[in-house]
C-alpha cells in the first residue's frame, strides 16, 4: 500500500520521523540564535565631543557599534577593543586610508555601524575608543564576561 503516492507504508513513518526530527533541530537552532541578540553600544558626537554613549556588549556576542555623527565635520573611529585580524562588517562610513585595519571615518550627519563578535575575556573589561583626526575626543566601552574562566 502506497501513502501519498511514491513511499511504502512501512518507509513512510520512519522517514516521516526523519524528517520532523530535522525539522525540529532547525527550530532548536532558530531559538538558540534568537536567544543570542545583538548587543548595542551607540556613539553621539556633537560640537567636536562625545556627548551621550549607551548600551554594552558581552564577551563572544554578536555587537554592533554605532557612531552617530551630529557634528559638521568629518570624525575618526578607533578602538583597542579591535584586534588586526578581527572581522568586522561596516556600513554607513569608510575605512581611513593608510590608518591600519580597524581605523574608521564618518562622514558629518552621517552614521557609522560596526558589526563584529567580541573576543572572549576572562572578565569584565573597558575599552577605549578615540578619533584619531581630534585626539581630545575619547572614551570608553564596557565588555561584561558573564560565564567565568571556565567558560561555563
């Protein structure tokens, strides 16, 4: 006897359970990854000053960094939370040329966004962030590890 026209009744349960069975992984690893939000950390510049920083990031997550601009003048972006082979995805800005890997521009009224993941740490960390063009302009980032040493 043939169910849904192309199995045998006795393949069609096991690979029906298959089947669901992989399925339901997918939604295991769908729940996993939204468990895993982006953490956000935002950047205000006006009148040649940092004048509001928010948000943090944890140690191995998944960040996003945003440098708003609201000055009339093009600012630097640079951090010591970057390490030279670390990956990041940028949108809204530009690489300074001849600066090194992690050395950013943003235009005036315009909005940097860096994405990366954080490198893990055995413990909470501030890292400073500065504009390389004004060097008066600085501050610092919180990178909170909340699993301990072990990992765990």
């Amino acid at each position: 006897m043939n169910i849904g026209g192309f199995l045998p009744k006795p393949l069609f349960v096991p690979v029906s359970l298959a089947v669901g069975a992989l399925l339901g992984l997918g939604l295991v690893a769908l729940a996993v990854q939204a468990a895993q939000d982006t953490k956000k950390i935002e950047i205000v510049i006006k009148d040649g000053t940092v004048k509001s920083l928010s948000g943090y990031t944890l140690t191995g997550t998944l960040t996003e960094i945003s440098v708003r601009n609201e000055d009339t003048m093009i600012h630097g972006f640079n951090s010591s939370l970057f390490t030279p082979d670390m990956k990041v995805e940028m949108s809204g800005g530009s690489l300074a040329p001849g600066k090194g890997p992690h050395v950013y521009r943003v235009n005036a009224g315009k909005t940097l966004v860096l994405k990366f993941t954080t490198p893990r740490l055995d413990d909470n960390r501030s890292f400073a962030f500065w504009c390389d063009i004004h060097p008066s302009m600085k501050g610092e980032m919180l990178v909170v590890e909340v699993t301990g040493p072990d990992g765990g």
